[in-house]
C-alpha cells in the first residue's frame, strides 16, 4: 500500500490533496526485461600494472586539479 500527499505544481500549494493507492509491479514482465539488458562496457580501466585500483587516487586528484584550474580562473579574471 502507498498513501500520500501531494501538490499538483510547486507553486500553486494545495492545502490537502490525499490519495491512498496501490503499487502494482508486474514481476515476470520485469524479470523478462531485466534479461535483456545488455552489460555496460568498460571504457576505462584504474588497475595499474600491479593490479591494484587506483580509481580513488585519480578521483582525488582530478578533484585538486579542478580546484587549481579554478583558483587560476578566478586570479586570471579578477586581473
């Protein structure tokens, strides 16, 4: 069972707006759906030589990265 309340547009509140419904889920037709997704490709792999993953590091640093490129951005514009 789901119940709620809802507004029709966010600007427009509506003081009470109750619904009490049901969530039906057609479990085969999803079953028979989730067979036929196909597997994502890798595209990019962060196992170095020594096969450890390093996806985290890199993450961290793109993230510094950006932040150097801004901080650059910003000194360059206020110039």
């Amino acid at each position: 069972m789901f119940v709620g309340s809802v507004s029709d547009n966010f600007d427009e509140r509506i003081e009470q707006k109750i619904f009490h419904a049901e969530i039906v889920v057609d479990n085969e037709k999803v079953a028979a759906e989730t067979k036929a997704y196909q597997k994502i490709p890798q595209i990019l792999s962060f196992v170095d030589e020594q096969g450890e993953d390093k996806m985290k590091q890199e993450i961290e640093s793109n993230y510094r990265q950006i932040k150097i490129d801004i901080v650059n951005i910003i000194e360059s514009e206020m110039e």
